[in-house]
C-alpha cells in the first residue's frame, strides 16, 4: 500500500519511536505510550478528509496557541475541536489540584455547549456535583501515564468500570494523560483529556487514541506556554509550539522500507525551519499482484506552519487518489483541482511523481519540479529525462499528462530531490553552490562504486552539506531508487 505507516527501523534522517501498547483487562480496553516520540501516522487512516481535519486540527490549534495569550478560550476550543473530530458526545479536561486529585478545568458537550455547572460564571473548576464521569478510568490514566480507551458492550462491563459509566449508559470511553511539558514529556502526568459517547454506534480506534495522544502533547505545551508567558518568556513559548509543529510533521513523513517490490529504497529530509514545505514518499500502490512502486517528491512555496498545512494535504489526498484511479497523470490532475481551492494566491506546489513497474518501465509527472536524475549502471552517464508541466495550483482546470517514459535496468538509479539540495550554498561565499552538476557527479562516483541506496543518498546528503556546512537556507530533501544489478 502506499504511504504505508511508518516502521521502527531507523533512517538516516530521523530517528522514530513506537510506543508499546498494552491491553486494559476489561472493557476491550487499549492503552498507548503518548510520548512525543510515539506520536506518528498512527493517527492517519486512509480516509482524504478525515486525515486532512485531523491534521489541520493539530497544526491549526499550534498556529493558534502562537497568536493567542490566553489559555482558558485555547483549552475550550481544543476540547470542542476533540469531540467534533472523534465524534464523541461529550469532553472534559482535567487538571491536578492541590491535594493532588484531578479536578475539572472544561467540560463540554457535542455542539460547544459548556456541561451543566461550567462555563465563565462557574468559574474554572466548576461545580463538580453537577458532572459525572468514568473517574476510574481517569484516574487510570493518570496513574499509569498511558492513554486509554475502552468499549463497553454489556452492564456487566460497565459495572466493571465504575458504577458511573453503568448509570449513565455509556458504551465509549478515551482518556489521555497531559504530560508536564517540560523535558519531551518526563514525569507525571499534570492532568487528563476524557471523552466519552452513550451511542453504541461509536467505537473509538485505536487511531482515534493516537490522535488523542498527540492532540494531548499539544495542550501539555499550551499549559506550559501559558506559565512561561506570565513569566515574560515570549522566545521559549514559541520555541516548544513550533517543535512540535516540527515533530508532527517529520512523523508524516515515511520511514521507508530498506527494499520495495525489488527495488532498494533511501530517503532523506531536512526543514529550513521547524516545519519545512517538502514531503516525500514511496511504496507499492495497487491491487496484489499487480502493485508499482509510487515514488513522489513535493515542494510547497515557503516554510513554516502553513506550507506544512499545505504538505499534509498534498500527502493526504495523493494517497487517495492513487488508490482510486489508475494513471498518474489522473491522479496529479485530481490533487492540482484539490489543492487549487485551499491554496491563497501565489502559493504553488512542485511535484514529481514516478511510477515504477516490477520490471524497471516507468512513467513520470513532473509538475514544475526539478528533473530526476538517472544513472545508468550500463554506461555511467547521468541522465534528466526532459519534459514538464504546471507546477500545482497555478492552474486550476490543467489536465496532466506523463511528461516522459523509460526503464531502470538492473544497477540502474533514480535521484528525485528537491531544489534545496541543488542549491546548497556555502554561506561564506553565496557564489558557491553545489548545483545539478555536482549533485549528478556525486550520484555518478557514488553508483559507480556499488553503494546501495542508502549508501548513495548517505553520499549526496554528505555532498550538499560539504557545501552548505550549517547553513539552512531552504528545505533539502531526497529520495534514492536503485534496482539492484542482475
């Protein structure tokens, strides 16, 4: 499948975690380690919309924390944003009191409606007498420090969880703990985010936990914005937000396979700022028996937080649309009419699309992108197959064609990359850069001696860097294809 989740093998550019995950002995209870690192695709399932809000929601609310200087309207929009995504009923955040009992900070209903004893005249503990909950299974978490869901499908397994998920029929549960913020998360829990449904229609996945977790790391950062603004430290606030803008998005990106349908796969990525406008992916596409390997770069003008909204769109409905229709030339035409209406004015995407038979045949789309570059292992050259259409966005109702056609023989490769690679430039002398030539006489010295993907991409990365040392003047990111010789 293409845009596959991601996997606990390293890359050369991150360095992703698993969270483990543990069974709730009753309930059909789950539970998942919400740390930072855990945090990943997990949370993505297929579906164009629904991963596109979920993302929006998690960027949207960090874009959101960086413009607003009050927490208690942050904390309600966040638990209102949490119920409409997970379609829950209702939502309450809780918070460690004093005598170290969870207290109820905010709780809401479906449709922003304060709980009954919440609201601005109630004051930001509320009226507890008035809200009942699963306190068992908030208590849980705070306790173990793990999310946790449960579906309930009998009184009996209601009764299991506290005599009040019995009286008030529920059938739903999710519960996640609030880290300290401070640390990547380390220590006890400052509180928990608690939703929970009586419709026995609503079961919520193991994605839906995932997405909890992360929408948690958020608020735990809120929190501790909040205190580090009473104390004056405006730099600090943005820089926790904007890491975990930059966290989120290096989780949607891949961690590829080390080999795909035959071919030996390599990837690098990294952002000019915490959050970049490049994404990159590649894995089989297609019914069994019959999958290519999708190879695809992106390049969304600019950097920060809304060119990454832009990416995990792109990312989101690419997916989508390979699985639906068969060339990719439909496919880049139906993502260019998507993109065109969410993008403001002047804003484009590059992208190159490759898609790569078992045998070595390919077809490319190449919108406004830069060529690829192919080696041949027969006779050393490098190649850049010709051809291009509009970059993404600029016109709305442009039907794609494939830009160019060819094979990769046994020991061939292809370079896809992004035009921060090409234009590192040493930041002592702007007149030096390294260029498609030293990028292809790279590629040419590295395939040349046998290296296998990872070994090339490790030897362009270490190319382009030579040149640009520290310097990040845009995003730089690379993706390796080689079909290993006969």
């Amino acid at each position: 499948m293409f845009f596959k989740r991601k996997k606990p093998s390293p890359q050369l550019p991150m360095d992703p975690d698993s969270g483990p995950v543990s069974e709730l002995p009753s309930a059909d209870g789950e539970s998942l380690d919400p740390s930072p690192g855990s945090v990943s695709t997990l949370f993505l399932t297929g579906d164009q919309g629904r991963d596109r809000d979920r993302v929006e929601v998690l960027l949207g609310a960090i874009a959101r924390v960086n413009d607003s200087l009050e927490l208690e309207p942050l904390l309600v929009d966040i638990v209102d944003r949490s119920i409409d995504v997970t379609g829950a009923e209702r939502g309450i955040l809780l918070m460690v009191g004093k005598h170290g009992k969870l207290e109820a900070r905010v709780a809401r209903s479906r449709g922003g409606v304060d709980v009954a004893g919440f609201g601005a005249s109630a004051g930001p503990a509320g009226d507890e007498t008035d809200l009942r909950f699963s306190t068992s299974i908030a208590n849980r978490v705070l306790e173990s420090g793990e999310a946790l869901r449960a579906t309930v499908s009998s009184d009996s397994e209601a009764l299991e969880l506290g005599r009040s998920v019995f009286d008030l029929k529920l059938r739903a549960a999710m519960c996640v703990p609030l880290t300290s913020g401070r640390d990547g998360g380390v220590g006890p829990p400052q509180g928990v985010l608690y939703v929970d449904s009586r419709a026995a229609t609503r079961q919520f996945t193991q994605s839906d936990l995932s997405f909890f977790a992360a929408l948690a790391q958020h608020i735990s950062i809120s929190l501790l914005n909040a205190r580090l603004h009473l104390d004056s430290i405006e730099k600090l606030r943005l820089e926790q937000s904007l890491e975990l803008a930059s966290a989120i998005q290096r989780d949607l990106m891949p961690n590829l396979a080390e080999s795909e349908l035959g071919f030996e796969l390599g990837g690098f990525f990294r952002p000019a700022e915490r959050a970049g406008g490049d994404f990159y992916d590649a894995g089989a596409q297609g019914r069994k028996g019959s999958e290519r390997l999708a190879v695809v770069i992106g390049d969304v003008s600019g950097h920060g937080i809304g060119p990454a909204l832009i990416t995990a769109a792109a990312q989101a409905g690419l997916r989508s649309y390979l699985r639906v229709v068969p060339g990719v030339d439909e496919a880049v035409t139906l993502l260019n009419q998507d993109l065109s209406d969410r993008m403001d004015d002047g804003r484009f995407v590059t992208l190159l699309l490759a898609m790569i038979e078992p045998n070595g045949t390919f077809e490319l789309v190449n919108a406004g992108h830069a060529a690829p570059l192919i080696w041949r292992a027969g006779s050393g050259e490098v190649l850049e197959p010709e051809g291009g259409e509009p970059a993404l966005g600029m016109i709305e109702d442009h039907d794609y064609q494939v830009t160019s056609k060819g094979q990769l023989a046994p020991g061939d490769v292809m370079v896809v990359y992004s035009d921060g690679l090409s234009e590192a430039r040493d930041p002592e002398n702007h007149d030096s850069m390294l260029g498609t030539d030293g990028l292809a006489e790279a590629l040419a010295h590295a395939a040349a001696e046998g290296l296998d993907a990872k070994g090339i991409t490790a030897r362009l990365v270490e190319a382009a860097l030579g040149v640009a040392k520290d310097w990040r003047e845009d995003d730089m990111t690379l993706l390796v294809v080689r079909r290993p010789p006969a």
